[in-house]
C-alpha cells in the first residue's frame, strides 16, 4: 500500500512538472490563445489527474495523464509548425521585397 502511494504520487509530481514546463514554452512564444487554452486544459487534466489518483487507481491516473500529455503535445506541435509556416512566409516578403 505504502508502495502503491508513493507511486502514484510521484506520477502525479512528474505530470505536474512536465505540464508547468510546457506551459513555460508556451508562455516564452508569447502566443495568448494558446496560452490561455492551454492554462484551462492544464487546470482540468490536472484536477482529473490527481482526483483519480486520490481513489487509488493508479491505471485510470496513468491514462488520464497519457492523454493529457498527448493533447498538449499536439497543441506545441501544432503551433510550432504554425510558427514556421510564419517564418517562412516573412522571409519570402523579405526576399522578394529587396
């Protein structure tokens, strides 16, 4: 039992900090919507998250934080190709405008 609960709460600490650290990746791309959509995601995955590990299913935890990661790992990868889509773009203007 002690085992069980020490593993579950070092899951949900390593959830944790991954999310704050996306989050501050997000933060430092200064793109607002996304921060805001991502704050959101991040306070209910995280609520679901540790609720279910306070039940002692750890599996259910386990697939919740899965899909959470998963989600904001296509939201980043998502926004990272937006971003060079952008880049792209500025320096095709910048080309041509010379």
């Amino acid at each position: 039992m002690t085992q069980e609960l020490s593993n579950i709460v070092f899951l949900s600490l390593f959830y944790w900090a991954l999310s704050v650290l996306m989050l501050w990746i997000i933060i430092l791309e200064r793109r607002q919507r996304l921060y805001l959509v991502s704050v959101g995601y991040f306070a209910i995955s995280v609520g679901i998250g540790l609720g279910i590990a306070m039940k002692w299913l750890l599996v259910a935890s386990l697939l919740i934080m899965v899909i959470s990661m998963s989600v904001t790992l296509w939201i980043l990868v998502k926004q990272s190709h937006k971003c060079m889509r952008d880049l792209n773009a500025m320096h095709e203007e910048s080309t041509h405008g010379k």
